[in-house]
C-alpha cells in the first residue's frame, strides 16, 4: 500500500523547475508515480478481477508519460544532435506544445485514473465485506469524476485560478484515503471479512 500513497503523491502534486534556457522540466514526474502505482498493483492479490486491467492502464499510463518527460528534457541531454532529426524534431516539438496547451488534460487523465483506481479499491473492499472502506472508495470516484470534468471546464472556459486549487485538495485526500483504509483491505495484506470474526 505504501507504494499506491507514494505514486499518488506524485500525481497529486507537480513541480516545474525553471531553466536559465527558458525551458522548464518536472521534478516530481508522473511516470514515477505511475510506475510505483503499477509496482503497488502487481504485488497486491487481489480478489476482484479489475486491479490487474488497472495495473495495465496504470503501465500505459506511464509509457506516455515517460516518454512526454523524455521529451521535456531533451535538451539536458549532452552532445546530442536528435533535434536535426526530423522525427525527433517534430516529437519534441509535439511534446512542448501538449506540455504548453494541455496541462488540464493530463490532471485529468490523472483523475480519470484515480477514479478507475477508487472503484478498483471500492470492490475489493465488497469482496471484504468492509463497508466503511466501500462507501469512502465510492464517495472519492464521484468527487475524483467531478474532479476531472472540471478540469474539462476549466480548460475551455479558461477559468482565471489555477487547476491546482481544486485538484490537488481532491487527489491528496484521496491519497490519505488510500494511506489509511487500503492496508485494511485483503489485497493488500489487511483481515478480510472471515478473519474478522
């Protein structure tokens, strides 16, 4: 579960470094976060059959990110002449103008994520028979649903605040939701319903 805590955090927040160049590149990047969420699922044994098609959407996931990230620090790279190459030329190229243009989308495939991820939890949690855990799992996939339409809203209204005012606050709580209800769960070595009694 520590593993599921870590990965969200790192979806949850997002930190830019400045350059000198103008450029700028992800301290906190989202394929790690991906990465330890997939590694958080693939140890898990779960009892539904949801948590592995998660862990394949979070493996997804990562693979893009990762190479959205590859493409964001290009430049740090030594000697490296890849932008004369005109199928690097236009990836990088591609890749500044999503990171430019699309920031709300990729919080909300975040969100989307974390949704599918709820309800992954949330039926483990029926398989448990712990209620509790269910109605907490189930209440954060509509407030994380609400979450990523407005960041569909905030992009074509072209709201004023930041994205991070609502998002952050709704991924994190969901993150200490999984902090503290997931290691109750049987997947991730907590008592299930017949241990409990």
């Amino acid at each position: 579960m520590p593993f599921l805590f870590v990965g969200l955090l790192f979806l949850t927040f997002s930190y830019s470094m400045p350059l000198e160049s103008g450029q700028a590149f992800e301290i906190i990047p989202d394929f790690v976060g991906y990465l330890l969420l997939w590694f958080g699922m693939e140890k898990a044994k779960p009892a539904g059959g949801r948590m592995k098609l998660c862990s394949y959407l979070a493996g997804g996931l990562l693979a893009v990110h990762f190479l959205l990230f590859i493409g964001q620090i290009h430049f740090l790279l030594p000697n490296m002449s890849l932008d004369d190459i005109l199928i690097f030329k236009v990836f990088f190229g591609f890749v500044e103008k999503v990171y430019s243009s699309g920031a709300a989308f990729f919080t909300m495939a975040n969100c989307l994520f974390c949704v599918f991820l709820a309800l992954v939890l949330k039926e483990e949690s029926d398989y448990d028979g712990k209620v509790l855990e269910s109605v907490v799992f189930f209440l954060s996939a509509i407030l994380l649903f609400a979450g990523s339409v407005f960041c569909v809203v905030h992009f074509f209204a072209k709201l004023s605040f930041s994205l991070s005012y609502v998002t952050v606050p709704l991924l994190g709580l969901f993150s200490l939701a999984v902090l503290f209800f997931g290691d109750r769960l049987t997947a991730f070595g907590g008592k299930g319903k017949q241990q409990d009694v």
